[in-house]
C-alpha cells in the first residue's frame, strides 16, 4: 500500500511549463526639488523599474510627475502626492526605452495658470535599451 501510495504521489501532470525571466532589478535615481529645478541621478539608466527617492528642499510643498517626452498634457506615468518642504517621497515606475520628464505638478487651479511660464524647470531622464534579466541574483524579488 505504501510504495502504491508512493507511486501515485510521484506521477505529475507532465506539462512543461516555460520559465519566465525575472524582470530587471529595480535602480534607484534621487530626485532633489528646490525652488528653480529639479534634478535626477543618474539621468539615463536602462528600460526597467526605477524607483525615485525624492527630497523637496523648495520652498513650498510640491508635487512630482513622471511623463513621457512630447506629453505635456498627456496623464502622468507616476506621481507623488504633495511633499512638504524638507520632506521626501518614494514612487516606483517602470520606465520603457525613451525619454521622460521629471517635473513638478502645477498648482494652478485654472487651467490658463498652468500653461503661464515660470515656475520649477523640469528635469530630463534618458532610458535606454533594457536591462538585463534579475534571474541569476540571489535574495531579489
């Protein structure tokens, strides 16, 4: 009865069931904001998840928004909510191949605001062909 029961357990479905690649290990690039710009390190990283770590050290509370080139009225790829002056965020985004901008969220409440010039000048963020597979990284997600 046990080797029966041994046997039986043993058999499987017999699929094959392909491996899927692990998608790349996130990088981390700061956002510092102050009260003229805002500034990313480093500015071009491969396709993949990025995670942002934000500091405002501007003067006021402002709000980061993460847009893909070419798309200024275009909904943002990631935002943070209002961060404090002195305070800091976190965002993660995946980013594909191209160009985006980091920039501050207007605060307008017209829309005729919003386009008026002035204000903090928004940061460019290179991305380039895709990282590699995390598969062969031990302790990653």
């Amino acid at each position: 009865m046990l080797v029966a029961a041994t046997v039986a357990a043993g058999c499987g479905g017999g699929g094959h069931y392909p491996n899927q690649p692990r998608p790349p290990s996130p990088v981390n690039m700061t956002v510092y904001i102050n009260d003229q710009r805002v500034s990313v390190s480093p500015s071009s990283v491969g396709a993949g998840p990025v995670q942002l770590i934000v500091t405002n050290q501007a003067s006021n509370s402002e709000s980061l928004t993460v847009l893909a080139a070419g798309s200024a009225a275009g909904q943002p790829l990631a935002d943070t909510g209002p961060i404090s002056p002195q305070g800091t965020a976190q965002v993660t985004v995946n980013l594909n191949s191209g160009n985006y901008t980091v920039a501050t969220a207007p605060h307008a409440s017209t829309e005729a605001a919003n386009v008026a010039p002035g204000g903090i000048q928004a940061a460019l963020v290179h991305v380039g062909k895709p990282r590699p597979s995390a598969s062969n990284q031990l302790l990653q997600p």
